[in-house]
C-alpha cells in the first residue's frame, strides 16, 4: 500500500480484491489502516474501484445507511419515548416489533419490563435493526395475550447510522482499465468478472 496523498485523478491507496471483500453488508472496516483489529471486513468507506475487465459489479455507493436504534437503551426519553404502555405483557421477555411505516430492513427487538396488570414501565432496546426513521412509531409484539390487551408502543426520537442491506446495490457496468464513476462502500456481488480483475483505490 503506497503512503502517497490522494491526488486528484490519482489513487494514493490501493489494494487488491479478495473474497471476503465481496457480498452481505457487515460494517467491518476493510483497509487496514482503518482497522487495527487484525479481522477485516468488506466495508470499504468511499472507495473506488478500477476493473481490469468487463462485467457487471454490484456495489453500494457510499454514504448508503439503514438507521438504526441505539441498542442497549433503557428507558425512554434519549432515542425513544413510550407513548403506550399497554397491558398483559410478560417482564423480562424479548419480544418483536412492527413498524407504522413500510420499509426494508431488519426489525427492532425489545425486551419489556412491567408492573401489575403486565403494564410496560421499561423497555430496553436488544437489537436496533435496520431501515428506520426518525418519529416511526414501533409497537411491541407478544402473542397469546388475553383478548382486550392494548399494546405498547414507542416513537422513535433519535437514530444511529446502521449497516445497509444488498437490496439497496446497484448494477454498475464496466470495461476494462475504467474506474467505477462513483465511490462505494460495499460490493455485493460480480458478474462475469472476478475478484482478480478488481482493484480497490482511495
């Protein structure tokens, strides 16, 4: 890897594509120097790529983000606030969610504490899934409960940037000795190409 600056028209960084660089969004640094851990990922933060022949690759151009909720949260207030506790729910449960709004991603998951009745007073936030939006109102899931049961439900005050999904690639056509015309975080997936025939850049 060459310590040259980045220059207008000229990469200073580059190294080659592997397979591990190649498929499902994981979030975890690629380039080294952005990552010290040792266990490299394929997130390649606004890389562009040169390819040595023609194909198709599927990338996801940089800044692409499905938010998410802060996991961890307890309480309401910060990144949510209750604005139903509902009733016959069961403390110290994980349960699902659904969302108001339609959108693709991974769903939050909560864990609920409560007091008589099985009235929520606490919610904390187990997974922060994926794909959502500020003042989206997530309702809290628990099968079985007695008929007449309201529900919980939460809006969302604050989100955290969250790891986007393959659904959200474009198809990007290539010849060879070109550079993709845009900078990228993820490849996803290449055809009739391989992973010798890319270069990553910044």
């Amino acid at each position: 890897m060459s310590k040259f600056p980045i220059d207008t028209g000229i990469a200073g960084k580059a190294m080659k594509c592997a397979s591990e660089f190649v498929g499902t969004p994981n979030g975890i640094p690629a380039w080294p120097f952005e990552n010290q851990t040792g266990t490299y990922g394929n997130f390649l933060n606004s890389s562009v790529l040169w390819c040595g022949a023609d194909g198709t690759i599927n990338v996801i151009p940089a800044g692409t983000s499905k938010a998410s909720l802060k996991v961890g949260i307890k309480g309401e207030g910060i990144v949510f606030e209750q604005l139903t506790a509902g009733t016959n729910y069961t403390s110290g449960t994980t349960f699902p969610t659904t969302d108001s709004n339609p959108r693709s991603g991974s769903d939050i998951t909560v864990q609920v504490f409560v007091s008589a009745g099985g009235v929520v007073s606490s919610i904390e936030i187990i997974n922060g899934g994926s794909g959502y939006n500020v003042g989206d109102i997530i309702t809290v899931d628990e099968t079985g409960r007695p008929a007449g049961s309201t529900d919980c439900t939460f809006q969302i005050l604050k989100l955290e940037r969250g790891i986007p999904t393959a659904d959200e690639s474009i198809a990007v056509k290539v010849q060879a000795g070109q550079y993709l015309p845009i900078a990228i975080d993820y490849i996803t997936s290449i055809t009739t190409i391989t992973e010798a025939d890319i270069i990553i850049c910044k």
